[in-house]
C-alpha cells in the first residue's frame, strides 16, 4: 500500500457545484497534514492545513479521519478558478518527512 | 518581495556535465528543502536542512549534493547528469521540518 494515496481523477465538475477529494494514508502515526493546489507548469502552494477538529477557509473545508486514516477537501460553489491539481501531505512527526500524494485534478467547466 | 526563489528557472544541458541550482529565502525559515518532480507529477523530497544541518536525506544518487551556506540558502549541485535527472526541481522552505513549505517558482532541468 502506498504511503499517500489519492484518486488521480480527473473530476470533471461544473461551476457552482459542491466537489470533495480524499486521501488515504498509511502510517497511523502520521501528524500534520496538508493540501496543496498546483496549476499547471507552477509551484504547490500552501491551501490549507488539516486540524483533527476540521477546519474551514472560505469555500474549502479540510477534514482529518484518523479512525479510517484519510483526509478530505470539499469545495463547494466550484469555480472556474479552481481547475488544477490538489495534492495531499502528510508528514510522520518523528521523521520530518512531508510526503506528497500523487494529485487530484480538477477541471471546472462553465 | 519574493518569498522562495531560484535560479536558473530553465536549465539545459548535455549529458555528463555538472550543474548547479541555487535557492534563497527571505522568510526567516529554519528549515528548507529540495525535491524533484517527475515528468508524471510525482513530487518527492530530495533533501532537507534545519538551521543549515541536513536532516533528511532521501534515497537519492550521491551525484546531487546540497549545500547550505547559511539558513537562507540551499542550493543543489549535480555531477555527471543523466537523461533520467530531467525534471522539475522546487526548493521549499518552512519554519518547522516537515509542514512541506512554501515553494519556489522551480527550475526546469532537460539533459539532452
């Protein structure tokens, strides 16, 4: 089983529609976990961090399971502005390794 | 006002040569990282350092060596490159080892 795994997709969501992504991950110990956005020929930036209790920045909520291990984004009234790739990180406390899942892309069309 | 950034943005270069790849951060970061992302888009740590010490050294060929000047600066030395090391490289830098990083804009590297 991979460390981090995540659909590749594409999800292919009209705007104004409510999309949600999960990524499952392998070490129970893991502690600190991330989501990115990278748009084509860029850098990952920083979206948001995922606290156990959840957490929400506008649009985007960001959920922790660790019962089940995985993590989630939700996005709802999608826009066009949202079309990229979103990866997941996690990172095992005591190793200092952030480890990247593959992405999920998204396409939102008109 | 750039956060995370490198230079060169686009490398090419022939087989066998050596090159390097320079970082520099004005966050105040303890902690920067360099990782390579693959023609798939897969994104893995290569290395990292806090406070200019290396504390992840990922399976990666002896070929690349990073150095740390100070804490602002990380940069990538490849010897004899391969067909195999083109990628996109990112250097990142955090306040804490392992939260991933803000990225820089990353250098393209082809070898022909």
């Amino acid at each position: 089983r991979k460390e981090v795994e995540q659909d590749p997709g594409p999800f292919n969501v009209p705007e104004g529609a409510t999309v949600a992504f999960n990524c499952t991950y392998s070490n129970s110990a893991s502690q600190s976990f991330f989501w990115y956005r990278q748009d084509c020929r860029k850098e990952p930036k920083l979206l948001m961090s995922v606290y156990s209790s959840g957490n929400e920045d506008g649009r985007f909520t960001a959920q922790l399971n660790r019962a089940s291990q995985y993590i989630s984004l939700l996005i709802r009234d999608s826009k066009l502005s949202d079309s990229a790739t979103y990866l997941c990180v996690v990172n095992t406390g005591g190793s200092y390794i952030p480890t990247f899942g593959r992405g999920t892309s998204l396409i939102v069309h008109p | 006002d750039t956060a995370v950034s490198q230079t060169p943005k686009y490398l090419v270069t022939q087989m066998g040569n050596d090159k390097s790849i320079k970082c520099e951060q004005n966050l105040g970061h303890d902690t920067m990282y360099w990782y390579k992302q693959d023609s798939k888009k897969f994104l893995k740590i290569m290395f990292s350092y806090n406070n200019k010490e290396l504390i992840i050294n990922e399976t990666v060929p002896n070929r690349f060596s990073p150095k740390s000047p100070d804490k602002a600066h990380l940069n990538l030395h490849i010897n004899s490159l391969e067909l195999g090391d083109s990628a996109v490289y990112f250097c990142a830098s955090s306040q804490d080892p392992g939260t991933g990083g803000f990225f820089g804009p990353g250098t393209r590297l082809t070898v022909l």
